[in-house]
C-alpha cells in the first residue's frame, strides 16, 4: 500500500473524507457503527493495521501530518465511546453484544497500542507485537494454525 493511499483509507475508515456516498464511509470502521448493523467488520480493523504499518515512518517524524493524528485519534476515542462505553449509543440502546463489545475493546487497544509506540519512535517490531499475537491466536482458534 501506498501513503496516499493510506491516508485516503484511513480518512474513510475515520469517516473524515469530503466522499461521504464511497462506500468505505458507510462501511469503514467508524461508519459501521453508526449506524450499527450488528456486525462487526474483522477486514476493517486488519486494513487499519495495514494502514498504520504504511504510515509508521511518518509517525516517527517530529512533526507530524495533523491530519493523520486526527484521524487516528477519532477512531480511537470514538469507537470506544460509541462502542465500548456503557453510556456509549451502542451499549445503552442493547445494540451490541458482551462478546462484541470485548473485541471492539481488543482491537481498539491494539490498534491505540500500535500508535502510541509509533508516535513515541519505538520500532515497528513493539507496535505491532500485540497485532501479530491476536493474528495467530485468532488462527489457531479457527485450526489454521498448527494446533499444538
């Protein structure tokens, strides 16, 4: 993936492009929730990973694009507010599951876990340890793994 096209993916994922009828708007991270559909969207939070795997570089700057920071930023805050929360719009109206509710909370830590070491110029090895843990967990569970 390219940076341009990161950062074109992650405005829509934080549903902060002028292109409000693309579908990712509807259907990216942010935009899934609201309105919430029932599901939650696995794809979009392994883009956001490769979306922050293209972006690491910049994040190490000292200066960073405040744009990007923004969109990082509402993701973070505003999926755990509607999300995970329990005054959040999804747990108080009863529109997402306990089980939901746990993984959104584990991507979202993740994910904020990735970018604070990013940010901080930590190596990309630390920022995405956690990641690749939930990947092979999550593919021995389905016996993808070895099975050991």
């Amino acid at each position: 993936m390219e940076r341009q096209e990161a950062i074109v993916l992650l405005k829509y994922h934080a549903f902060a492009h002028d292109d409000v009828n693309h579908p990712k708007m509807e259907h990216g991270f942010l935009g899934s929730l609201r309105p919430f559909r029932g599901q939650l969207i696995e794809e979009n939070f392994h883009e956001l990973i490769r979306i922050l795997r293209t972006l690491a570089p910049d994040l190490s700057h000292a200066a960073l694009d405040r744009e990007v920071i923004a969109c990082l930023w509402s993701i973070t805050h505003l999926a755990r507010t509607w999300a995970v929360e329990p005054e959040g719009m999804l747990r108080s109206n009863h529109l997402i599951s306990d089980e939901q509710v746990a993984v959104m909370e584990e991507w979202l830590n993740l994910f904020s876990y990735a970018v604070m070491i990013l940010i901080e110029g930590g190596d990309e090895q630390e920022a995405f340890w956690g990641y690749e843990q939930y990947v092979l967990d999550r593919s021995v569970q389905k016996g993808e793994g070895d099975g050991i």
